[in-house]
C-alpha cells in the first residue's frame, strides 16, 4: 500500500463512514504460521482501511501523531496484541 494510498484512507471521516461497509476485525483470522510482514499484508487486505474499522458494533477511527510512533508499529502493538496475534 503506497504512502498517498494510507493517506487517503487516513483521512476518511468517521461521520460520513457507512459502517456497515467497514470491516468487522473480530471476524478476522490471523494465520500466526505466516512471517510478519505477511500477517500484516494480510490484515490490511482484509481490513481494507487500518484507520477505521468496527469491532463488533464498535467503530474505531485511528489518527496517528505527526512525529509518533510508526503505523506499523502502532499497529502491532495494538490489532494483533488485542488478537494475540504478535510474533514469540
């Protein structure tokens, strides 16, 4: 996914989201058997937008500081740390 293409996702506003085209990533299975990198390439296919998301009927809009912690990051320590999905 190309940085413009995060960007994008990143800006779509949590108001005007129909959530039930939002993915739902407590349905989500997570193959712990594939490497990292592939885990993730994984999750943002099915995810489709790591910014907003539902959990169950929650919907969850991620913002990132400018200068903080890196997406990836991020997003290991909180998607697959809730999941129990993080590398051993």
């Amino acid at each position: 996914m190309t940085q413009e293409a995060l960007s994008a996702l990143a800006s779509q506003d949590i108001n005007s989201a129909d959530t039930k085209d939002l993915a739902d990533i407590s349905r989500f299975e997570i193959d712990r058997s594939l490497a990292l990198d592939k885990r993730l390439d994984d999750f943002l296919l099915k995810v489709k937008n790591p910014y907003l998301f539902k959990v169950g009927d929650l919907t969850v809009k991620i913002k990132m500081k400018e200068n903080g912690t890196e997406f990836k990051t991020a997003l290991l320590n909180s998607v697959f740390s809730i999941r129990g999905n993080l590398p051993v």
